[in-house]
C-alpha cells in the first residue's frame, strides 16, 4: 500500500466542502448547547422540587445514551411523528441537546460558586432580581466558567463525523464517500486524522492558555 | 409492539456486545491509562515524549476516524482486525488516553511532601509509587474514572458502523426490518441508560468502599 499524493489531491476539495458543513453543524450546535445548557442550568436550580428533579432526570438520560442513537431518534422518529428536518438540522439539534446536559453542569457550578456573601449583599442593597444577576453575579460567574465551555467546543468538534451517520455530508462522510467509490482508504482516512489534530492541538492549547488565564481572577472561592 | 418483542432475541444479544465491548475496552483503558499517565513520571524524555504524543494522537483525532481506520485502512497495510478486535482497540485506545491524564493529574494532586518524604526514606521509584502515590491517588481517580466509563459505554454504539452487532446496530436492524422508528431507539435509549446507571451505581459503590476508615472526600465532578 503505497501513499498516492494524486488520490490525496483529489479527495482534497470535497473534504474542503465537508470541511464548512463541520464548522457550521460545530458553531450552531455550541450556540445551541450553551443556550439550552444555561436553561436546563436555571431550571435545575428551580425551588421547586417538581422542576428540578425533572430537570435532573431528563439530563441525565440524555447523558447517559449514546449521541448516535439520539441522532437516529431524531432522523428516522421525527419524520414518523410528523416533524421534517433536514440532515444537517437534526444532527445540530441532536449535537445541541446532548452537550446542552454537559454545559448545564458548567452554568450551574460556575453561578453555585459565587461566594453566598455576594447573593446576601446584592439583596441588601435592595438590588431586583435582574440587577443582582447582571451587575454582581454573572460577572463573577462568567469568567470561570469561559475555559470549560471552550473545551467543549472542541469535545463537539470531535463528534460532528457522527453526523455521518444521518447521511450529513461532513468533512468525514466527504473523505469515506470518496473512499467507498474510489476504494482508496489510506490517504483519505489518514488526511482527515490529520486535519483533526490540525485543528485539536491548538485548540487544546488555546484551551489551557485560557484555564491558566482565568484561574486566578474570580473563581468564586477568595 | 408486539412486532419488537418477536425481535427481542437479537436485542438480547445485543446488549450482551454492548456490555461485553464496553467491559473489554475498559479494560484495555484502565492499563493504558495507568501505562501512558505514569509513562509522564518517567525520568528519561523519550518515554514522556512518547506518552505525550500518544495523548495528543488518541485525544486529538476523533474516535469515529480512529475506528475506520483501523477497519478499512490496517487492513491495506496488512494487519487483519476482527471487527469486535477492532472495536475494543479503538475504544479502548481513545478513552485510554483520556484516562491517563487523570492518572497524570491524580498522581500530581499528592501533595508535594508525600514526594518528598518517599525520596528522604530512600524508596526506590517503585516503593514509592507502590506504597505512597498510588493508594493517594487512586481514591481521587474513581469519579472522573466513573465519568469515563459512561463516555465509554456511549462510544461503543459508534462501533456498530463497522458493522459490530451491538445494541445500536440491532435497533438498525429492527427498524429495515420492520419499518418500526419510535419504539426499537426508544427501547435501546432505555437500556442503554439502565446500563449507565448500572456503572455509575457500581462506581459510587467502589468511591465508598476506597474511601471508607480513610480521611479522604472523594469529590463527584463532571
């Protein structure tokens, strides 16, 4: 088996268009999961038991099943109850859901770990509920929280091949479909290894730069 | 619904794969973890150079790319995988390498002293790993180890695209079959989640036991 660099050449351009459909189902699945996450994050730290535990329940459930089968779920059930999305729609909305019960868990310890103190001082300082959140808690709370939300965005980065599975065609269904007609393995495989690690190194660097840059500001214990 | 219960043979066998695959990676994981995150201790740059870019491999290139390769592209190269091999290697290696930077961490969270007071008693490297490290750093491994098993059960369903009969590939299997959607992902989703639940019981059962009659709090965290 012989690297061909014609065959690389070749699998090149698709594996660029698959490459935007990848940064696309990456970005709006992190807006999605963050925004879902700080709902599920609110909803959990609801005063009613009823609410939270619900919240509890449901979250855990979708994260202890299997992304690919909640992908399934929402490509072959949807259509059957009535719901048409496309491909690329559902594997973002199932991308979404799943680290929407990760990114809940970073909301609810980053706005847990503002010290008790600023929640009793926002209060007596006759603060509504909205200016207690805006002006005293979340700026505490934001910037801890900034590091594990990035890394997640790299975790969802490394799950959009999943995609292919719902026929999206991603960076990797594009090399694996010019595999499959092409039988050539090796150099597309081995270029969309490549291209992760491309992006995933320094990303995790970025990643680490900025755990080491908001770990001493805030953090909530003083 | 009673179309799925005619199907419950192979959704049986299903899940014996699913649990089989997950138990063996894991344990393919726990050595490399603990080979590969001690390998970060060594003294001699090469052994730690090596851990390093076995990390960044495993952790940077997605698992699903990771997968095909072994099971379309080893095969040009002359190494035959069984399927099941090739599942068990490839999930295993992945979480592996997640694994050995908890091994990493724990090992670096013994606090300096311990360290010092291993090399002042004279142990030799083993001695202190084996008798002073080791069981302080064991204790704090088990939660994000607990996390991890469940990232691996979830992994595992990826395995069903190279055709390993798992629980996630039954389901498949049923739905062609039968055109049924709602109820084979659903009953899956279910049992998947029993399993999770089943790990995540038995790892806070070990979390227990290891801490009991020693002053250590073992912290839960996602």
């Amino acid at each position: 088996m012989e690297w061909s660099w014609q065959v690389a050449l070749d699998v090149l351009p698709q594996m660029a268009q698959g490459l935007v459909i990848t940064i696309e189902a990456t970005f709006i699945g992190a807006i999605l999961a963050y925004a879902l996450g700080l709902m599920l994050a609110i909803l959990r730290m609801s005063k009613s038991r009823a609410i939270s535990l619900t919240t509890y329940w449901v979250s855990e459930f979708i994260r202890r099943t299997p992304l690919l089968v909640q992908l399934y779920f929402l490509f072959y059930v949807l259509p059957d109850l009535g719901l048409f999305l496309s491909p690329l729609a559902a594997g973002i909305l199932g991308l979404g859901l799943h680290f929407s019960t990760y990114t809940s868990e970073v909301f609810r310890a980053g706005i847990e770990n503002v010290p008790h103190g600023q929640w009793e001082a926002a209060k007596s300082l006759n603060y509504k509920p909205y200016q207690t959140m805006r002006y005293v808690i979340l700026p505490q709370a934001i910037p801890p929280m900034i590091p594990p939300l990035a890394n997640y965005l790299i975790t969802m980065f490394k799950e959009t091949p999943l995609l292919s599975a719902i026929t999206v065609v991603e960076l990797f269904n594009a090399a694996n479909i010019y595999s499959n007609s092409h039988y050539k393995y090796l150099e597309p495989m081995t270029l969309v290894g490549a291209f992760f690690l491309i992006v995933s190194i320094p990303s995790a660097y970025i990643a680490m730069r900025l755990e080491k840059k908001y770990q001493r500001r805030g953090g909530g214990s003083v | 619904m009673d179309q799925i219960l005619e199907y419950s043979p192979i959704l049986i066998e299903g899940t014996i794969t699913t649990i089989e695959l997950t138990v063996a990676s894991a344990f393919v994981a726990l050595i490399i973890s603990f080979v590969v995150g001690l390998s970060r201790f060594s003294r001699f740059s090469a052994v730690r150079i090596s851990a390093i870019i076995y990390l960044e491999f495993f952790r940077g290139t997605s698992a699903i790319v990771q997968m095909f390769f072994m099971f379309y592209v080893l095969p040009l190269l002359g190494v035959h995988l069984a399927p099941l091999l090739a599942g068990i290697i490839a999930c295993g290696f992945n979480l592996g390498s997640y694994g050995s930077e908890v091994v990493r961490g724990a090992v670096q969270s013994v606090p300096r002293a311990q360290h010092e007071a291993a090399t002042a008693l004279n142990y030799t490297t083993y001695q202190k790993f084996r008798y002073v490290l080791l069981p302080q750093a064991i204790p704090v491994m088990i939660p994000t180890f607990g996390n991890l098993l469940i990232e691996l059960l979830k992994l595992t369903a990826v395995a069903s695209l190279i055709t390993i009969s798992d629980l996630t590939f039954m389901a498949q299997i049923i739905r062609v079959q039968t055109a049924l959607t709602l109820e084979p992902f659903v009953i899956i989703m279910v049992i998947y989640f029993i399993i999770a639940s089943c790990l995540v019981g038995i790892t806070d059962f070990i979390a227990k036991k290891i801490t009991k009659g020693r002053n250590i709090t073992v912290r839960k965290e996602i």
